[in-house]
C-alpha cells in the first residue's frame, strides 16, 4: 500500500453504510473508534425501502441512529429518503465536520434529535417534511446551525428547540403551521429569525360570533411568540420582533375569562385598525373614512344643501381632524357660519360630532405615526 493511499480519508457511503447501520450501535460505533475521521454519506439512500424490507408491506419501523456516533469527518444524509414513519437521532453524537440533511424527504413521522450533540455545523434543509413532531430539545450545535425547508413545514405539529444550545450562530427559516418553541434555549452568537412566519391556530370562543372572538388553541403559544419577540429584538431584527410581538396579543386574548372581555375588545380594535402598529395604510383609511362620513354628517345637519355647502362641510371636517393646528380654528368658525348662519349655534349634537371627530382623528393619526415608526426605526 502506499503512502498515498494511506492518507487518504476513509470514507464510509452507499450500501456499505447501510449494511454497517443494520448491524447495530455497538458494531457502528467500534467501527468509528477505529476510524475517527472517517466521512459517512448516506447520499440518495431511500429509507422507506429499508422499512419495508424489515417489516413488510407497511413499513413504519423508526429509522433509528440512538446512540450512534459520528467522527470528526463529514456527515451527509443528503437526498436521503427516509418514507413514512419516525426517524430518531436521540443521543447521537457527531463530531466537528459538517452534518448535512440538505435536500433530503421526510414523510409523515415524527424527527427526534433530542440531547444529541454537533462538534461542527449542521445543516438541516429538507426539501419536505410530512406530518409530525419534530424535536430538538436538549440538543447543542457547536458550529453553525441552520434549519429550513423548501416545502413541508406547514404539516408539522410542533418544531422543539427548547433548552437546546447554540453555540455558534443560529438560522430559522421557514413558513410553520405551529409556533416555533425556542423557550429555555441557550444562544450566544447571532440569530437569524427573519425568514420565520409562523401560523397561530385559534378556536371560537363564543358560537354566536365563531368568526370574530377566537382564542388560541395552546395554552403555551404566548410564551413561545414571546420568547421568539425576544430574540429578535436581542438581535435587533425589528420587523420579526413586531410580527411576533402581534402574535402574542393574539395568543393571550381571551384566555383569562370574563376577567379580560374589556382588554381583549381593545386588543381587537387596535388589531383591526392598525395591525398592532404595522399598518400605516389601515389608519390612513380609516382617518380618510372618518372624515368624509364627518362631512356628510355636517353637510346633512345643515339646511344647505349647495354643492358649495359641502365643500364647507369639508373643510370643517378637515379642520376638526387637525384641531391642535392654530389655524384649524379660524377655518372651523368660517365652514360653520358658513353652514348653519352667523351667531348660531349648531346645538348639542353637532357639538358631540365634533368631539367625537376629534378624538378618533387624534387616535387614527396617532397610528400612522406609529406605524411610520415601525416602519422606519432603525
């Protein structure tokens, strides 16, 4: 043999990984303490093919590497099938190369890397997951840790991350049909939440209304947006925090009882009309809204009913929305001589008009600050 070919890499792929796994952890992980450095490639191996040759026709026996180990070499499971059925990681161990599931399939199943552990970075970016579970508590990536999926994230029940640790920067990308649960984890590099949406499940609360007062289905789905919210204001990633931090409102409507009703009806207001601040476009409109139907309530109010009358009741409207401006009050004085007389008064309800105007233009506008705010804070 020669020298060359002693440096060279052992490498581990195919068929005869297959056949290695099958053996068991025992005989995979003496296998690895011969050669540390070795590179394992499950590259294309179709799973599900495995589980019907070990349990017929269904094939629904987890995929198992529990307690398997891993050298410092690279690791890829790259398009790797692995069909209908739980496939578990728990306690496996990899060392500093880089784990690959980029462009692998999972079917319907539960994935579990619980208490497993990454010497390296890990790459996890399949292009589809099935309906399931999938769980990472408890585990740590030393390197790099990304996860993301082209298509598939939207069946999953439930993405556990909880009291894992990252100890190099952390990348969460995708559309979810759960919240994210992030809660206890241990970060200490960047964290990159940008590309996260995330659907919140609500349920009627009341049957007479079941389209408009909804509650959140888990109990603890509060508590995940809110941890979510946090990391991405850590890592000053504004617009997540706000999409997040609107969530959370969502999630705690409704779940104290009667106690809330008041606050939980705020909430919804503030919802409809802004988004929770993000919106500028819903206050806009609704402060347009406002002070058109004002006009036509003072034009109406009137016994004028000239084209030129309405043109005054407008500008009454219009100085009525900006009344902290100095100048709105010699433009309300004249639209309103000029609608109901000189020296007379429009009476009560007019009066309430006007203060009611007032207050919600002051709201609306209010609103659009905000969320020129959000939009723009640096």
């Amino acid at each position: 043999m020669s020298d060359r070919d002693e440096d060279k890499p052992v490498e581990l792929k195919g068929q005869a990984a297959v056949d290695l796994w099958k053996k068991g952890k025992d005989a995979w992980n003496a296998w690895i303490d011969a050669h540390p450095g070795a590179t394992i490639s499950f590259y294309g191996i179709d799973f599900s093919l495995i589980r019907q040759a070990l349990t017929g026709s269904h094939g629904y026996t987890p995929i198992s590497f529990d307690g398997y180990r891993f050298g410092d070499g690279g690791v890829t499971f790259e398009e790797t099938k692995f069909g209908d059925g739980d496939v578990s990681f728990v306690r496996t161990r990899f060392g500093s190369g880089t784990v690959s599931f980029n462009e692998s399939m999972f079917g319907d199943g539960d994935i579990m890397f619980d208490f497993s552990q990454f010497a390296g970075t890990l790459a996890f970016a399949p292009t589809r997951i099935g309906a399931g579970k999938f769980s990472f508590a408890g585990a740590s990536v030393t390197g790099l840790a990304m996860f993301g999926a082209d298509e598939g994230m939207q069946k999953l029940s439930a993405f556990d991350l909880q009291a894992s640790a990252f100890h190099g920067p952390l990348e969460l990308t995708g559309a979810f049909n759960c919240i994210p649960d992030l809660c206890a984890t241990r970060t200490t590099h960047h964290v990159e939440l940008g590309g996260v949406s995330c659907t919140l499940k609500r349920k009627p609360v009341w049957k007479r209304l079941p389209w408009l007062l909804k509650g959140a289905e888990g109990k603890d789905d509060a508590i995940r947006l809110r941890r979510l919210k946090e990391l991405a204001e850590a890592n000053r990633d504004h617009a997540a925090a706000l999409r997040f931090a609107a969530d959370e409102n969502r999630a705690n409507r409704w779940h104290e009882g009667l106690s809330t009703v008041p606050g939980s009806i705020l909430d919804i207001l503030y919802s409809a009309s802004s988004d929770y601040g993000q919106s500028i476009l819903r206050p806009t409109i609704g402060l347009g809204g406002l002070t058109l139907l004002s006009a036509l309530g003072f034009w109406g109010a009137s016994d004028r009913w000239s084209l030129g009358c309405f043109s005054d009741a407008l500008s009454l409207s219009l100085a009525n929305t900006v009344a902290f401006l100095p100048v709105s009050r010699a433009i309300r004085v004249d639209a309103q001589e000029a609608l109901f007389g000189v020296g007379v008064d429009p009476g009560l309800l007019i009066d309430l008009m006007m203060i009611a105007q007032a207050s919600l233009s002051f709201v609306f506008l209010f609103l659009i600050g905000l969320g020129l705010r959000n939009r723009f804070r640096l």
